[in-house]
C-alpha cells in the first residue's frame, strides 16, 4: 500500500480542482524505467482502470498502481514540499537503497 500525508492530499486535492476533475478521477501512481538512479516515479491523475491495477484508498485519496509498480512502491509514503528548497511531491520509499539528488528515481 501506498500512504498520503495530509500535505500531499491537500496539494492532490486543490490540482484536482484545478484541472476540474469530477469524482470519477483518481491518482495513477507508478515506475517507469530512467532517470539518474535506474527507476523513476510516474504520477498522473486518471479515471479509467487497466486491467491488473491495484485500487486502494489512503487519507481519502484514491490511489491506483500496476501490480508490477507496486512491488516497487510498496510501503512508500507520498508527501508534498512547498518550501523555498523545494517544492513538489517527495517520495519516501523505504524499498530504494539508492535515489537521485531531485528524489525523482531511485534503484533498489
């Protein structure tokens, strides 16, 4: 499973409105092979499931994951940083031995 911390459902939640998106759409989280370490994060809102999507529920945010993605993600907390440093989501995968100066990839 996948958390969300109340920074990170605040921001999800005020891009949603943002964009206008209705009940219907939900957050679409995953891995794609790149970036500096090997394996980077894919994040993108969405409302149609694939087939072999994992569908879970976190601080009242819906996420939903590939199988193959979440073998990666599992245990990850998903947080949102919006001081002068850096600004953006943080992902904080305790399954990565290795991630990339921005926190965009990570290898195991």
């Amino acid at each position: 499973m996948i958390t969300v911390t109340e920074t990170a459902k605040s921001k999800i939640s005020d891009l949603m409105k943002e964009q206008k998106f209705d009940d219907s759409y939900f957050l679409r989280v995953g891995v794609k092979g790149g970036g500096c370490s090997g394996i980077s994060y894919v994040m993108d809102f969405d409302n149609q499931n694939k087939e072999g999507d994992e569908i879970f529920e976190d601080n009242g945010i819906k996420i939903v994951c590939d199988m193959k993605s979440l073998l990666y993600l599992f245990g990850t907390e998903l947080d949102y940083s919006g001081g002068l440093n850096g600004k953006g989501f943080e992902w904080n995968n305790p399954n990565a031995t290795r991630t990339c100066g921005c926190g965009e990839s990570f290898s195991l």
